[in-house]
C-alpha cells in the first residue's frame, strides 16, 4: 500500500503491482483485492476487467473486508465501477 499510495514514499504503480503480485501468489486476500482494482481500471497496463472482478470476487469471498465492501457499495456493471 505504501507504494500505491505513496505513504513514505513516492507513489510507485510499478512496485505496488510488483508487491500486490507476490501477495496474490502468497494468498494474502487485501493484496488479491488491490491487485484486482489495479487491472480493472488498467493501472500501469491495459484493463483485465475479468480476471481483476475476479480477484475481487475472490478475495471478498475469503472474508477480506475491504473487497465485501467494494463489492457491496459498488455494482460491476456500473461505470462508477471502473472509474474510482
């Protein structure tokens, strides 16, 4: 999150995908849930909308809290979806 964020350092979309990655190959469902909003809006590449819903949808299932409320709050055939 720091990198994506910026928090500490700069803002980094190539090292917070680089780091989300590894955390989705590890199983870590907030990195599963990040990484996901990263390919559906397209960030530093082109949007993978249906494996990034899918991550998504992976990752709330598994209880992360974060991707139950995206989900909750936002409906995937909405264009406020891509745009957040």
């Amino acid at each position: 999150m720091c990198f994506y964020k910026g928090l500490g350092v700069a803002t980094n979309l190539v090292e917070a995908r680089r780091f989300f990655n590894k955390g989705t190959d590890r199983d870590i469902m907030k990195a599963k849930f990040q990484w996901g909003l990263m390919k559906v809006r397209g960030e530093v590449g082109s949007k993978e909308i249906g494996a990034g819903i899918n991550l998504i949808n992976v990752a709330a299932s598994k209880g992360c809290a974060s991707a139950e409320t995206f989900l909750a709050k936002n409906d995937e055939t909405s264009a406020a979806f891509f745009d957040l």
